[in-house]
C-alpha cells in the first residue's frame, strides 16, 4: 500500500502545488462566479424593474380605457428591440393581471388567453399570486417558485392609488446557469492551464529540494563500516534548512573522526603498555629463577663430575636458558643512563654495521645527518633504535630500492625519519604493528619494532609510521632535555 | 373619456407637421453657418463676446420649432393643404406618405400637410371644425356626417369602388365556418368608427338580436385594420373583423402575417372609403384635389404610388355607393337605442 508519506519529494511537491493551485482557484473561482452570477442577476432585476415600472406607469390609461390592444403594444415593445433577446437579457414573457388576477393581456396570447385563469395555466400562479407586490413597495418582488425554471418580478399597476392590475415578468433563469456553466468552464480550463505551468516548475522544485537530502542520506548510510573523509562527501553547499543540515552533518563527522582516531590511539598505546608491563613482569620473574639456573650450571661445570653426556647435556640446558635469557632480555628494554651520549661516531658506526645488508642488497642509501651539538641522548638506546629502524627498512625493500635516513632536530626534538621503498603496511596492520611477535616476515623475531617503541617510550618520545604503497616511512621524535 | 380628447388633441397636433415638414424646413431655418468659434471660449477676453454669440445661438435653437411652423409654407408657398388620414389604408408607412405628399404638393402647387391620428373619430372631428379641409375616411363616418362632409373621390379597388369586410380567425384554426362559430371568443375589431372592422359585424349581431359584449367573450379595438390581422394572427383574439382590401393588400406587402390568418366569410360590397372634404373647404380647393387623385393613375410617378396603394385609380363616385352602410347605420343605431331604452 503506497502511503502518502512514503511519496518521493519529487512527486509530493508538484503534487502540493497541483493541490494549492487547484484549492485556489477553486476558492477563487467560487467567489468571482457567484459574483458573476450574482451581479448578471442583480443585473438582470434591476434592468427588468426599470423596464417593469416604465411598462406599468405607460399601461395605466389603455387599461382604464380597456385597450387590451394597446396594452399588448405597450407589453410587446420590448420584444422588439433586437437586444431585448440576448439571451441573458430577455423575458421569456410579459403579461398583466388585471384587478381580479385573471389575464388581462399577455405577450404570450395563446398560452395565456384574455381573461383566463392565471392558475389554470400555470399552477406556480398560486404562489405567485400569494405575494402580490404592495402598491408602494419601492423594492421590486421577486418570486422564485420552488423548482421552477422561472423567476418572475410582479409591479403593481395603480391608478389614484388604486390597484387595477398587476405586471408579471417572467424570466428563464437558464443564463444563470449557462454563464455559471461558462464561468466554471472558464476557470476550470484557467486552473489547468495554470497547473500544466507550474507542474514541471513543481517537479523541477522537488528534485532540487530532494537531492540534497538524498544526498545525505547517502552520505550518512555510507558512515559505517568506516567512517568516511569530510572531503569525500559531497553535499549541496548553501546557507538554508538543508544547507545547514549538510554542514551540520560534516561537522559531525569530522568530530567522529578525531575521536575515532584518539580512541584508537589510546587504546593502542594502553595495550602497548599492558603489554609492557605484562612483558616486563614476566620477564623478572622469568629472570631470577634463570639466574639461579645459569649460576648452578656454572657452578657444576666447575666443580661437579666432568663426564661427556652430563657436560652435553648441560651445555643444551646452557645454549637454551641462555637463549631465554636474551629474548627477556630483549623484551625487557632497559635503560642505561650512565652511557655516553649519541653523537657523529655512533652514526658513523651504524653506517659500517648496515653497510653489508646495503650491498647485499644493492639499495641506494642516503640521507642526511645533522646532530651537531647534540648531547643529551644515550648513544645505545639511539643507536639501537636506528639500527633496528634502518635493519627493518633494508629488509623491506626490494632489490636496487632506496632506504632514506635523515636525522635532524626540530623544535627541541631529535627527530629520526627512516624511509624506504616498497612493502606497504595495510592500515589494519599498523595498529598492532608496534606489539612483539609481530612480524611482516618470516625471518625477523618480531621484536625489532617493540623494542624500538620501548626506548622510545622510556625516552619519553614517539613514534609514528606512515605506509603508502610505494613507500614507508617511520618517524621518531625524541626530546632533547636541555643540561 | 370625452372630455379627455381634445387634451389630446392639442399635445399631439404640432408633432406630425414637425416630422413630416422638418426634414426639408431645417436648412431654411436661418441658422447663422458660423459654428460658435470654440478655442475663443477659453479667452478671457472674448468671453463676453463669445457668451452673447452662444446665447444668440440658444435662442435660434429655442427659435427653431417655431421657425419650422413658419417656414412650412415656404415651398410651395401658399396656405397647406391639410389632409386627414385613416388606416383605411396601410398608413403606417411613412415613406411612402411622404412621396404622396410630395407628389399631390407639386400637382397642387400648394404645400401638403398629411394629419394622421390614432382614431377615426378624431379625424372625423378636426375635419368637421374645419382644422382639416379633407380627409380619407371610411364610408360609415362619412354617411353619419353626410350633411356636413362632401364628397371628392373614391378609388376604384379592382376595377370597381367597393370593398368588402373579412371575417378572419387564425389558420390554426380550421373548424370555424361562421361568425356563429367564434360566440364566446375573443374578438378584434378595427375601429368603432370602421364600417369593415366594426359595423358590418356589429349589424350581424344586431340582426340575430345580439351584440359584440354579449356575444364574445371579450372584444377590443386594435384602432388599425393591420393591427387586426397581427392580434388575429399572434392568437390574441379568435376572430377579427377586417378591411378586405386591407387585407388584400397585406397579403402582397406582408406575407408572412396574413399567412398566419384565415378568411372565414366575406360581406357584401360596400362602397369604398371616400375621400371628403369639410363643410368649409374652397370649391377650387376641392376640384384641384380631385384632379390630381384622378390624374394619378395616368402619370408615371402617380401609377407608381397607386401600385403601392394597390388601387386601380379615384374616381369621382357617387353618394349611393353608400347606402348600404347608410342602411347598416341606422339599424345597429336603432338597436342600440332601443337597447338603452330597455
């Protein structure tokens, strides 16, 4: 069941416009054709009133001489002046009663034959004859039978102020409703005429208002799973209803937005540091027990029994506590405040250190290097850090790629920006990329990237990573405490 | 009612001699050809001027029905000639009198004046006082007033000076074969002075010992015979008692009323409306009208107008032609008095 809220504004508003033109003009048509009616009536009265009182004034003397002929002349004048039969002028007929109300004369003899009955003719004389005007009446009388076709305007004709008959003009009310039909007819055809205009001007009206909506509403089924860009969204721009609607909807997205990307970020970085301090607990308690462990081992080796499979066996324990120990180690980033500071050697070791994988691998390396004056950081933890970044960057790339290491400080901050070409990280991936035994390879343990976030978290920095598809590039921002 | 007529009279008399006469009287009126000098008027200084020369002009149009009295005898000069006429004829055709009149002033070289009038009785009493010097008039009047009235002339109606009266009804109505027939009808006659339209019938009633308000229903005057075919035809009336060769006549000029009637019987002959002229007109005055009707028929202009007359020609005639409207008169008087008797 199509529901009238349910239309299309395409289609509502040439409809509410085709509805008020046509409650308008039907108003408007209403009142202007009974007005038209009604003044072609009075019109009408007020013509036949001045032609009865003439008629009644000049019909006195032939009737008190008794010249039905004359009589008969002075009714029938009007007959003859050819306007007399428009149609919305004329009497049907003319006739007098005379003082007894039997038929003096009529315009119309053979219906109504001299001294007949009026009432024998025309039952509707009964009526009439009811109302006969008084003599001094000014106002003429006017009788509309019930359901007669007729309305008939009665004059007294007086003499010394005697009633010796009474004029009788009948006229057909059928122009009444011929104009009322033209007039009607007229509007009508006005008010179609009017509402073929205005419907493309209606439905040119409702698509104009009803795209911008839809629109939106576009733009707002679009908000999930992911939250679209403000500038991907197209919207009508202006300052009205829905213009403002449109603004307003923007502004709410780029609101949800910013908190979208804060949560993430909080709950990213407070998963890091659970798992952090998970790591690190663990780590301790792993690290005592290990302790004592790699202590007995060396403690037998000294002075325990020497025989092949016992030392084999504890050789294995060894490797293997050993191995446990450097990953704890590894996961469990410390800081070492007595170290010396960063500076230009530690950068000049780091490109010795990287230079095999770089041939290796034949990749163009570049990039600048400016750290004069620099003291404060802790040579280790950078050089650590860099390393990790630069080992990552290398491994990434493809073969003849480009790696990219620029070091500089900016507005009280060291920053470290590695790039390379190639490997691009889904976005999905980034969120978890800093956790350990995350790896984007086979080979690497996954915990280059996690001590990185370590340090740097410990130095108090921060590291971001941006990944387009033909290059990644990690970004660290270390402050510089000022000694 | 009598004392009414002459009031009548004296509203209606100078009109006619104003319509007829004004046409040609109007550029002989004197009437400076100056139009009042219109752009002057709005001059101050001329204004005095200029308001006597309107006022002048006021006066000669306040002048102007008098002056047309006065010119009436201009052309051709003399004292008119004053003719009375009755719709014993089609005498509602103006242009046609006119062209009479014009005719009979230049075979008379004296000015015409035509006096019509809405009853023959009021002809009858201008000519008798001498206000008119003839008059045609119907054969019952003229025999009431045989003694003062004398005869000029009476034209020849299909070769011979006698007429009849049409008992008409309307052609829808095919079962009347008798005057009998139309008792308690409605009835129209001409004129009470008309022997066609009223007489003749009034006679008929009179000798079965009737009379037209007892008979019909009700019976009125149309005052014309023409008239009487109209109400006979339009069905105000039943019946109609009308001039024969009236009704001839129509039947050539207007088709389509006469259609609408049916002649029911036919009178006798009578003699035909006389031309008369009053106790007082000149001898010469007499003879000169006399030569001219009977001259009609014989010019071209003149057997134009008798065509239309739809008579053959005047001729003399004789006061016997008369009689039998003489003998009707006296017996529906009779009855008539021996009627207010009882």
């Amino acid at each position: 069941m199509l529901h009238l809220k349910n239309i299309s504004l395409k289609y509502k508003i040439p409809l509410r416009v085709t509805v008020l033109v046509s409650v308008t003009a039907f108003v408007l048509a209403s009142t202007l054709v009974y007005r038209g009616i009604e003044d072609l009536r009075n019109n009408m009265i007020a013509n036949a009133d001045r032609m009865g009182r003439v008629i009644a004034d000049t019909v006195v003397q032939p009737m008190l001489h008794d010249d039905v002929w004359r009589s008969l002349e002075i009714i029938n004048a009007p007959f003859r002046i050819p306007e007399y039969h428009a149609p919305d002028q004329g009497a049907e007929y003319i006739l007098i009663l005379n003082a007894a109300n039997k038929v003096y004369v009529a315009t119309q003899p053979e219906r109504f034959p001299l001294l007949s009955d009026p009432t024998a003719i025309e039952p509707r004389y009964a009526e009439i004859l009811k109302s006969l005007p008084d003599l001094h009446n000014p106002v003429p009388t006017i009788i509309e039978p019930h359901k007669s076709a007729n309305l008939f305007l009665l004059i007294p004709i007086q003499s010394d102020g005697l009633r010796i008959g009474t004029l009788v003009m009948s006229y057909p009310k059928s122009p009444f409703m011929s104009s009322f039909y033209s007039l009607t007819q007229g509007a009508i055809l006005t008010t179609l005429l009017v509402i073929i205009v205005l419907l493309p001007l209606g439905m040119y009206w409702g698509r104009k208002m009803a795209a911008p909506l839809l629109q939106l509403s576009d733009a707002m089924r679009n908000i999930t799973p992911a939250l679209p860009e403000p500038g991907e969204i197209m919207l009508e721009e202006s300052d009205d209803e829905i213009g403002q609607l449109g603004k307003a909807f923007k502004g709410m997205l780029t609101e949800l937005k910013e908190k979208e990307q804060l949560q993430q970020q909080v709950i990213s970085s407070n998963r890091l540091a659970a798992i952090g301090r998970l790591t690190a607990g663990i780590a301790h308690e792993i690290n005592n027990p290990l302790g004592g462990m790699l202590n007995a081992i060396s403690t037998y080796k000294k002075h325990g029994l020497q025989d092949t499979l016992t030392l084999k066996t504890l050789s294995i324990l060894e490797r293997g506590l050993i191995q446990i120990k450097e990953t704890v180690a590894a996961l469990l980033v410390e800081a070492k405040p007595k170290a010396r500071p960063f500076d230009q050697n530690d950068v000049e070791d780091i490109r010795t250190l990287i230079q095999p994988d770089v041939k290796a691998k034949q990749i163009n390396f570049t990039g600048e290097i400016d750290i004069a004056g620099i003291r404060s950081l802790p040579s280790t933890l950078v050089r650590q850090v860099i390393i990790n970044l630069l080992l990552n960057a290398v491994q990434a790339t493809q073969e003849h790629g480009q790696v990219i290491l620029d070091i500089y400080s900016e507005n009280g901050n060291l920053i470290i920006d590695v790039a390379n070409s190639g490997s691009y990280i889904p976005k999905e991936k980034v969120a978890y990329l800093f956790e350990p035994f995350i790896s984007q390879n086979e080979t690497g343990s996954g915990l280059g990237l996690w001590v990185i976030y370590q340090i740097v978290q410990q130095l108090g920095g921060h590291v971001s990573v941006q990944s387009e598809p033909d290059e990644t590039r990690f970004t660290v921002q270390l402050p510089l405490q000022k000694n | 009612m009598n004392d009414r007529q002459p009031l009548r009279h004296s509203r209606h008399i100078l009109l006619p001699e104003i319509c007829i006469e004004g046409r040609r009287q109007l550029p002989d009126t004197g009437v400076p050809n100056k139009p009042a000098t219109g752009p002057n008027i709005a001059h101050a200084a001329n204004a005095a001027v200029n308001l006597a020369a309107l006022l002048r002009i006021l006066l000669l149009l306040l002048a102007l029905p008098f002056a047309t009295g006065l010119h009436a005898t201009e052309q051709p000069s003399g004292p008119p000639i004053r003719i009375g006429l009755t719709p014993v004829f089609l005498d509602d055709q103006a242009t046609f009198i006119n062209e009479w009149r014009d005719y009979l002033q230049h075979h008379l070289n004296q000015p015409v004046i035509f006096v019509q009038r809405g009853t023959y009785r009021e002809i009858v009493e201008l000519l008798s006082s001498g206000k008119l010097d003839f008059a045609w008039l119907c054969g019952y009047p003229y025999v009431r007033n045989k003694k003062i009235f004398r005869l000029v002339a009476v034209p020849l109606y299909q070769g011979k000076p006698l007429y009849q009266s049409y008992l008409i009804v309307p052609s829808s109505d095919k079962q009347t074969r008798s005057l009998d027939d139309l008792r308690g009808k409605n009835f129209a006659f001409s004129d009470p002075d008309s022997n066609s339209g009223h007489l003749y019938t009034e006679y008929l009633l009179a000798k079965q010992g009737s009379n037209p308000t007892s008979f019909f229903s009700k019976s009125f005057f149309t005052w014309s015979h023409r008239k009487v075919v109209e109400a006979v035809a339009i069905g105000l009336a039943q019946g109609g008692a009308v001039d024969g060769y009236v009704w001839d006549t129509l039947v050539l000029a207007h088709p389509e009323l006469t259609s609408k009637t049916r002649i029911v019987s036919k009178s006798p002959p009578f003699g035909h409306p006389p031309f008369v002229a009053s106790a007082v007109t000149p001898k010469q005055d007499i003879a000169a009208l006399q030569q001219a009707l009977l001259h009609m028929a014989q010019d071209k202009v003149g057997s134009r107008l008798m065509k239309k007359l739809n008579l053959d020609n005047f001729v003399y005639g004789d006061d016997h032609l008369f009689d039998g409207i003489e003998e009707m008169a006296r017996f529906v008087a009779n009855t008539r008095n021996s009627a207010s008797e009882k």
